[in-house]
C-alpha cells in the first residue's frame, strides 16, 4: 500500500514547475518535483478554479503560490541544511515510509526532513485555502508524523542503552562492591574502608529496588505510546483513510503524553470537514468550500 502513495520520478522529467523557477529549483529536483505537480497538484488546482469560477488571474496567482509551496516543501523534506547530511539525488517527492526504510534512506540520503521548514510549509498551506490539494494534506500529514515516531522510537532506543548500561554498572555495584568490602573487612586498618564499602552498596541496593518500578512504569508508557505512533502512521498509508478515525488516535495519542504540533490536528480537521469518513489522497480537487 505504501508503494502506491509513492511519488515516484516518472517520465515527464520534462514538466516543469514554471511558476517556481524562479525560485531556483535545479535540475536534480526539477524532474520530481514537476511529476507530482503535473500528475496531481496542477489538475486540482485547475478543478478548483472551475469548481469555484476563478478568474484567469486569480488562477494564475493560485498556480503561483502552490509553486512556491511546492518548492518549499521539497526543500523541507530534503533539507541539506546545518546538521543534516547531503543529500544524494532525489528519487521520490515523498514516499510513506517505514523506521527500516528510513535507515536505509538517510543513508542515501533521500530522507532528510528539517521539522521547522516542514511546520512553516505548513502553516502557510493551511493559510491559503484555495491551494488545497489532497496530496499536499497527506504528503504533509504523513511526514510530519512520521518525524514524531521516528523521533519516539530513537528515544526508546537511547533509553533502553541508557538503561542496560546502567544495569551493568548496577551489577558491578551490587555483586562486586560486597565482596570487594568483606575483604577490606578483615584486612587489618582498612575497617572503615570496608564500613563504608558496605554502605555504599546497601543504598545501591535501595535505590535499584525502589526505582525499579518506577522505570519499568516509563518503559511500558514509552513503548505503550510509541505502538500508538506506528499504528497511526500505518493508517497514514491506507489509499482510503478515515479522517475521523485519524482524529481519534490523534487524541488518544495526546492523552497518552504525544507532543503533537497543532497544524497536524488542523489538517485532519480539515479532512473532516470535506469528509468524515474517506480521505483519498490521489482525489483530484479538493471538496472542502474555498474561502
């Protein structure tokens, strides 16, 4: 399913994005980014304009602004901005992806996503109504929840190192401290030595029996909210998509603790004041009214 959510760099490398080359969109970019605007963003925009009876100028300011918001969110998912690595070419506008995929992607580099581009790109879109485009929302939607549970799961990752390692030094704490202290015991003038020794691994002790609990309580809520970010995102990847169902496991995700930025939730809102019940991203034009 999530290959055919693909936007894949098809023929038509031809097709460009006249509106956004001033913009500079290079060569490498300019063939994937014209498949997605030839194929999906440009018939949209011209069933919204007859749909809502633009004049001629106000069609040609829309294709304008969607070129430049089409430009921008590429840049956004293919950032070679500070702290991320260079890129190599671009084979896809956006795919739904999955954590393997990621990996093998950032090592690519076809996956490099700056969030604050991709929140600004989208804040934008959410402002200009009349640009909506299907594929935009999900394209949006889906990679922004996506750097959420990828962002969860490498916490999971790094508190379950964290973890181990501390087990170990535990372990050397506990089972090696209180021998370590019966020898100083009955070793002449290393008494207080060995008294010491002995406190310290009591309040080791202590402190791993009564913390325990407690960090076994956050690894079952880390991972507990991490299944409800992969089960989402998999919704993400259904052609037909219940917006009201994506709503609900959006808020269950934020009882759960989730961080979720506002404009995801402003999306599927979106989403479900056209339709409640299906959302199809490959839908050319967009059923909501236009402001």
């Amino acid at each position: 399913m999530a290959n055919d959510l693909c936007v894949t760099n098809g023929r038509q490398t031809d097709a460009m994005l006249d509106e956004a080359q001033e913009d500079g969109v290079d060569e490498r970019s300019s063939a994937v980014i014209s498949t997605l605007w030839t194929t999906s963003i440009l018939p949209s925009l011209e069933e919204n304009a007859r749909s809502h009876a633009m004049t001629v100028a106000e069609h040609a300011s829309q294709r304008r602004l969607a070129g430049k918001l089409t430009k921008a969110l590429f840049d956004a998912l293919h950032s070679q901005g500070e702290g991320h690595a260079k890129r190599g070419p671009a084979r896809s506008f956006w795919c739904h992806q999955d954590l393997n995929s990621k990996r093998a992607s950032h090592d690519q580099g076809q996956v490099s996503i700056d969030k604050a581009d991709l929140l600004e790109v989208a804040d934008q879109y959410l402002s200009h109504p009349e640009v909506r485009v299907n594929k935009i929302d999900w394209i949006l939607l889906d990679a922004l929840v996506f750097e959420e549970l990828s962002a969860r799961v490498s916490d999971t990752r790094l508190y379950l190192t964290l973890a181990t390692l501390i087990s170990v030094l535990k372990f050397v704490c506990i089972y090696l401290a209180l021998p370590t202290a019966g020898y100083f015991l009955f070793t002449p003038e290393h008494e207080t030595l060995a008294t010491l020794g002995f406190i310290g691994w009591l309040l080791v002790v202590l402190i791993h029996l009564v913390g325990a609990p407690f960090r076994w309580q956050d690894l079952k809520r880390g991972l507990a909210l991490q299944r409800q970010f992969q089960d989402l995102y998999a919704m993400l990847g259904d052609r037909s998509m219940s917006p009201s169902n994506l709503r609900e496991s959006l808020d269950q995700a934020s009882v759960a603790g989730a961080e979720l930025d506002v404009v995801v939730f402003a999306l599927v809102d979106r989403m479900i004041a056209s339709d409640a019940t299906v959302f199809d991203p490959e839908q050319i034009g967009a059923s909501a009214p236009v402001a």
